[in-house]
DNA sequence: CGGAAGCACTGAATCGGTTCAAAGACGGCC
DNA sequence: GGCCGTCTTTGAACCGATTCAGTGCTTCCG
C-alpha cells in the first residue's frame, strides 16, 4: 500500500475491471461518463500515478528521445536543445540530454544506454560515425544527425552548409584586407571543423597572396581557445596573423581573451570571426563577428524529422540543409 | 527475430536458461567460466540489448535522476548540470534534463513524468514549493533542492548563502562610493531573487544616505536585461542610479548591452555588480563584476546527497550551504 | 559409507500496465 | 417475442528481465 498504488487498487476502489481504468487512461471517449468520474476519484483518493516501465514493456517503446551533444556547456548546443525540447514536448515526449565531451568513449555508453532504454530516437551530432550508429539503426531506432550531413540512404540529417560558412568568413576577411589568416579549431576529425575550414580554405586558393594557416586544438570550449591565443601571442609580433577564424565562438572568445591579454588590440593588431553567433558574441569585448546559424530551428527541424520516422508507413530520409550568415561586428572591423 | 531479440531467445542460443543469462549479466560472478563465456558469444552474436522497461518494471526503480531548472539556456545552470552528470554517471545514472521556463505549469507536467518513470530521485531549482514535491516524496522519490534551502525535516538541500552574496555586492558598491543602488531581477517569488535583495537590503539599510530601489523583470534572461535597461535609460540621465546590481549576469549582460546602447558608459556613468560570475561575464563588453558561486560543485553536492538519500538505511537530511565569493572587475571599477 | 556443504544452474512466479476477443446490457424494429 | 446493432465493461494473456527456492552434482570429512 505504502507508496505505490497500482492499476488494480485503483479499480477495486473504483468498482470496475483494471481494462477500465486503463482505457479511462489512454482512451477515455470509449468509457461512459459516471464510470468514468468514479475511476478519476479513485485515482485521485490513492495517489496513482503510472508506473511507465510496465507501459512501456507492454508498448515496446518509450516515450522518451535522447540528444546527444558534444558539449552542454556551449550556447550553440542549448539552443539547438531548446528547439528539440519544444517540439518534443509538444507530443508528450521528454528528452534525455546527454553529453560526450568530445569522447568517443562516452558517445559509445551514452548510446548503449539509450538502447536500452528504447528511446524513441536519437538526435546526435556525432563525433565518429562508428558501427554504433548503425547498430542503433539495425534495432529499429531511428538516428537524426545533426549539425552535420548524413547518408541520405541511411538517415535523416539536419546540418548548415559549413563549407559555405567558411566561405563566408574568408571572403569577408579577405576583402576587408587580410592577408594572413590563421584558422583556429579542432580536432579537424570533426566534421564541422572540417567543412569549415575546407570553405575558407577554397576561397584562399583562388587568392595567390593569401596564406591560410592552421592550428589545431583539442576542443572547442573557451579554455582551448585561450591556449591558442596563448600560443599566438607567445610566437611574437611578426609571426602573428592579420586575422583568426576560429571554429565556433567559445574558441573565439578565448583566443580574444588571450590576445587582449598579452596586450593585443582587437580588431587593429588582429582582426577575429568566430562561428555559431550564440548571443553572448554580441556581448563580448570586442563585439565578435560571426558566422550565424539557425539554432533553434535546427533543433525542431531535427526533432520534427525524427518524429516523421517514427509515424510515417513509409518514410523517405531526408537532409535538410541550412543557409548560414555572417554577421559582422567590430572584432572584424577595418 | 527482427530487431529485438529477449533474453530468451539468448539463453536457447547458447543453451542455458533465462536466470543464467541473467546472471551474467547482474551477478557475473556466480557463473562457470566457460558458461559465461558462451553467454557472451550467444548476446555478441544476437546483438542482444537488455530491456530496461522489463528490469526496471521487476526491480523497481529506474536508474535515472531527473534534474529540473529553470532555463537550460543559463550557463550556471548548465554548469550545475555538469557537475550533477559526472557524478551521476560515475554512479551509472541517467540525467533527464528538464527546463521550467520559470513557469510552474511546466514544472507540474515535467514533475509528473519523471514520477511516472520512477526515477530514483529528482534534483529541482524550484519555483513554487507547492504540493507536488510533497507528493512525489510520499510517493518515496527523494528530492534535493539545490540554490535554495530547504525544510531540515523534509529534504536535503544544497544552497549558496544568497543573503550574504547581496551583502557582498551592496557593501563593495557602498565603500566605492555609490549612493542611488538599483536592483534589477525578478520574479521576486524566487527565493534567489528575494534573498539578494534582502541582503543588499540589510546593508544598505546601514546606511541613511544610501538609497536602495528595485526594478522587477519578469524572467532571469538577458532579453529581460535588455527590457530593464532600457527603462533606466529612457527615464533620463537625472533619474540614473549610480550602480544597478542584478540578480544574475544574463540580466546584468542584458543591462549592460541596453546602457551602452543608449550612450551611456559603464562604469563611468552606472556601475554593474552581476551574480553567478558565469565564465561569460569576464569576456563581456565590459568585464563584469559578479558573485561568484561554486557552480560545479553545488551539482555535484546535489547529485551526492541524492545518492546518499538512496543508499542509506537511516538518512538524515543535510543543508549544505556554500560561501559566495565577490569577483570584481571593470563594470564596478572607479 | 553416510551426511553435509558447496557450487552451477534451472524455471516458474513476479512486477504493473495494455490489449482485445468476448460477454453483457439495452433499445429499436419487424 | 425474437433479432440485431450499439455501447460498455470484463478479464486473461502478454511484454521481458529478475529472483529465489530448488535440483543435481561433486567434494569433503568423520
């Protein structure tokens, strides 16, 4: 009796069989009424509350979706969970957060996790696309990626065009001037890092008096992005680029913080662009230019494609792929 | 056969009964060797997955924890979040994320799921103490408030002393010779907002020629900032406060960006005293000064004595209370 | 040689909802 | 009165892992 009241309590108090207090439950139009009022009585007499993991083991589903995400601490990725937990929410699913740092190992027990729990599906921005995705898939759980194409043969994915977004920033850097432009991020396994860097790189190919250089850092949190900017400051004034392109804001902001520090005038001795636009860009410093991304729309668009899966007969993959834009503030200024 | 093959289908495959291949899942230990060796080849082979509704239905309880805030979005609650996910994972726990939005009508619905996925207790920044955290800890789920103090009698809780944290703000702006302080945050129903006040309050209360005012927003974000500074600044240069300290730094972040919009300069014309010293208030436009609190540690705190609630035989519930710490920087420099 | 103790394994009962075929109740109609 | 259709309710089977009393075997000891 203690805590826990179940389904069959509550219909000896109720007077009527456990199908009824199920169906008052799940299908309540095929209950009359009076029946109907005396089962929520006695539901709210006992306390019930469902115990999910029998409806589940019956259902064989959960009504869960897990995110997983290389980083909870950077805004892009709050942002994009903000737009998945709308949508999910809006049909009764709740979201299971998880966070990899970058760690291919936490990836791997996170995802054995959500197995087990037979999430509905998966949204992931992954980090290798290793065998676990597709044993994901083999059992019958959907997988969305995104921030990053998948193979439209075997996933949805949702993703913004980085190589473009690369693009952008180079053009802009080297329009405004620039000659020597430091590309800052890593590890370059991932595939945003990748994309983004390959669109600068394109650019600066076609310019014969551009040098793009690279320097890879562990992560793309603050901290690495400081190291970095460490390691600029220390190479010496001559050594120093014109300009820094840096993966996703968090470095940028610490490769700012680093160069302000070792007395560096931002934009006039180097000049940044960051990538993402999270709002605490605008607010730095040195107002960052950036590469903007459609953050939340990324996380519904994910959500609402995961869902499409799970409920169409016959489902068709699809990529959405985003435009990104930049966004130029002073850290870019001439 | 498709894509969920049962324990069952396991134990046939490598000739044991059910309870064996149990066995060597749960309790290794009591199984031969070679018995285990060929349960392993059996699960490898079928790609077995455990089903953790069926365990969690015969066990009990799930092996989740449910942490509950008020907006994911807020980098010191996601600090909080990665603090409470290390030691929940060290511990081989879940962490269901949910975000109130500072309304309790969300926090109902998100407290009602995580009652019905029996998660093994639930961590909560709550809004209102109404009836529904009683109710889930009749219904035997701990629950630990953290940020906020609890009931001795009731529950565990892990909190900042806010009361102090105020106090520390109010006297620093004080000694530099601020006279006109305006506090900025809201709702007052938070206990965290009410406690700042009051601590600033009880300073300057000190002081007869202090005069302490208070400007009420309507959620902790910057977009909320923005909207209160721009009411400070479009009640004209006379009506100015000489320092605003708010409730936390998204807001200060947001005053911050609506003064400086309005030509005006911080510190120069308004100091800004923040609370959190999130890692973005350093990097902002104008360094912020803020109380910093221990934000990792107040979730790891939380996460052990839920554990600890869980485990032991005779609990005993236990306030933790942290010492807030005064950072200051450019925003409140004279 | 008998009995006890230890070990490895078995298999049925169990957790608590959901589902669906079937039964029951009632009214309308010929 | 008999038949049919509709609406409501019933109750047992079922989902899949865990658990524990119990079986069969070996070894040890007096």
């Amino acid at each position: 009796m203690a805590g826990a009241p179940n389904i069959r309590e509550v219909a000896l108090r109720a007077g009527v069989s456990v199908g009824t207090v199920s169906n008052v439950l799940n299908r309540p139009e095929l209950v009359a009424e009076p029946t109907r009022e005396r089962v929520h009585a006695a539901i709210a007499e006992l306390g019930f509350v469902r115990n999910d993991s029998a409806r589940q083991l019956r259902v064989g589903r959960s009504r869960t979706l897990g995110l997983v995400v290389l980083d909870v601490a950077n805004p892009f990725f709050t942002d994009v969970a903000r737009g998945v937990e709308d949508t999910a929410n809006q049909h009764g699913l709740a979201v299971i957060l998880c966070n990899t740092d970058e760690d291919p190992l936490k990836e791997a027990s996170h995802l054995d996790l959500l197995a087990e729990m037979r999430v509905q599906g998966v949204l992931i921005n992954p980090i290798d696309t290793d065998g676990r995705i597709a044993a994901l898939r083999d059992r019958g759980i959907p997988v969305v990626l995104f921030d990053r194409r998948g193979d439209p043969a075997l996933e949805c994915s949702v993703a913004v065009d980085d190589v473009l977004g690369g693009r952008l920033a180079a053009t802009h850097l080297i329009e405004t001037g620039h000659r020597t432009i430091q590309f800052v991020g890593g590890p370059l396994t991932l595939q945003q890092v990748q994309e983004r860097y390959e669109g600068a790189s394109a650019v600066v190919a076609a310019h014969d008096d551009v040098e793009l250089t690279v320097l890879t850092t562990t992560g793309l949190n603050v901290a690495a992005g400081r190291a970095a900017g460490d390691r600029l400051a220390a190479a010496g004034r001559d050594a120093l680029p014109s300009a820094v392109f840096c993966a996703n804001d968090l470095v940028a902001l610490g490769v700012l913080q680093a160069l302000t520090h070792a007395g560096l005038r931002v934009p006039h001795d180097v000049a940044i662009v960051g990538y993402d636009d999270i709002d605490f860009a605008a607010a730095a410093a040195v107002p960052l230019s950036s590469v903007r991304q459609p953050r939340q729309q990324l996380g519904r668009t994910a959500a609402e494609l995961l869902l499409a899966e799970t409920t169409e007969a016959e489902h068709e993959h699809r990529q959405v792929v985003f435009e990104p834009e930049l966004i130029v503030r002073d850290s870019s200024a001439r």
